[in-house]
C-alpha cells in the first residue's frame, strides 16, 4: 500500500455543476470537499465591508496580511469561517460573486490562497474544486476533471438554482440578468494573466450541457473506480 491518498481536482467555469458533483463524489469515496471559491468569496466580503476597490493590489494584499480563511468541509458542504466568523451564507450574495472573480485576479492574492489551498489538501483524501486546482494548486493530483457547458445551459441552472425550476420563456428576463453576470465571470477568470481558468492538459473534459446530473456522476465515477482498482491510493 502506497500509504498516499487521493487528491481530485475539479474545476470550470461558473454553473458547470462543479459543487453538486465535488459533494456527491465526497460522499461516495469518502474523501473530503474543499471547495476553493468560497475562499475567494470570503476574501470578497471582507474587501467589501471596508469599502476597498477590488482592484486595488496593494490594500487587498494588506488586506489579506490581517485575514484568516477557514475551509470547514461537512455532508451539506463547506462552513467558511472569516476571521472567526461563519460567513456562509453571505458569501453567495451576487455583489460578493463578482467582487470574488475581481479580486482573485491578483497574483498575490492567489499566491495566498494557494498556499492554504496546498496545506489543506497535502494530506490527500479530498475532491478539490475551482478554477486553477489541476493547473496551479495541484498539478499532480491523481485525477483531474473540467466540467463545462454551454453558457445558456449554465445560466439556466444558476436561474433555477436561485428561484426553482421554470420554463425557459417564462424565465428569458430574469435569466437575461444571470448571463449577463456570468459571461462577465467567465471573461474575467478565463482571461487574467495569472492561473486563467483553462483545463490541465491531462484533464477529463466532460461538457454537460446535454447529460443530467446522474449521467455527469456515472463517467467521473466509473473514472475514479477504474483509477483505484489499477492502484489503490485511499488508505483505511
Ligand atoms: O466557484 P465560485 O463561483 O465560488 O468562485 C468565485 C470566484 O472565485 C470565481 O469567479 C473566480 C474565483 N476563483 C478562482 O479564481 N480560483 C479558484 N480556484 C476558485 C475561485
């Protein structure tokens, strides 16, 4: 027995399914969910609260020096603790998503969150998820997935995610707000300079656009079974 564990990495864009996935496949190879975004997101929130401008590196970066960021992986996903303080629930504000993908366009700041990222996850055992985890935080972690989809089908599960399944022309306005947000997230994280979104090169690719949720599980999962029973990394 190798003695070492699993580490997965799963990233892609904003409402490809990557948290839904990241929980169910904790679940069922019992490792642990790290879920990196909503790191970014706390960082955000703070940034907010003292009126800092998301683009300004070198208050962020002070900013940073003084800030505590706690990842608390559970069955109903992560607690984020923000200097002490359960910040859950705030951090998914659509004014803290944005300032999230402005703020971690800073190479300082994402040396920051690497590094606590890399400290979390060393001793293996996790389903990583983000934007950089197969390129930048663990380039050599033992499986790797980009999950995509069309930007009309991501749009449409954020709309759903946040009001509950409708019909598409019923919804053309209110979802005609959420694309809007999220081509301008997409643009941001794929474009900066520093860690773009982009998949590792030995990434699995799986568009999801036209599978369900049950079908997207099915071929990670039977991946992940095929990898251990080759080799058997996770320890009792
Ligand atoms: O996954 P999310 O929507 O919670 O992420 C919020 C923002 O954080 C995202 O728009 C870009 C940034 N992010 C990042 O740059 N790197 C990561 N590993 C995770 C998130």
């Amino acid at each position: 027995m190798s003695g070492r564990r699993l580490i997965i990495a799963i990233d892609g864009p904003a409402g490809a399914g990557k948290s839904t996935v990241a929980k169910h496949l904790a679940a069922h190879f019992g490792l642990l969910n790290l879920e990196t975004g909503a790191m970014y997101r706390a960082f955000a929130l703070k940034a907010l609260g003292r009126r800092l401008d998301p683009g300004d590196a070198a208050s962020l970066e002070r900013l940073a020096a003084s800030t505590e960021i706690v990842l608390e992986p559970g069955p109903a996903g992560n607690r984020v603790l923000l200097d002490g303080a359960d910040v859950t629930e705030r951090i998914r504000d659509a004014e803290v998503t944005q300032a999230a993908s402005r703020v971690s366009v800073h190479p300082a700041i994402r040396a920051w969150m690497v590094d606590l990222q890399r400290e979390m996850g060393k001793a293996g055992g996790v389903v990583m998820e983000g934007r950089d985890i197969g390129t930048v935080v663990f380039p050599d972690a033992d499986l790797k997935f980009f999950l995509d989809a069309s930007p009309e089908a991501r749009s449409q599960r954020r709309y759903e995610q946040a009001t509950g399944p409708v019909e598409i022309a019923a919804a053309s306005e209110g979802i005609s707000a959420v694309s809007k947000e999220l081509r301008e997230r997409d643009d941001r994280d794929r474009n900066r300079k520093d860690s773009p979104l982009r998949p590792a090169l030995d990434a699995v690719i799986i568009d999801s656009t036209a599978l369900t949720l049950d079908e997207v599980l099915g071929r990670i999962e039977s991946i992940v079974k095929e990898r251990l029973a080759t080799e058997p990394l996770v320890r009792e």
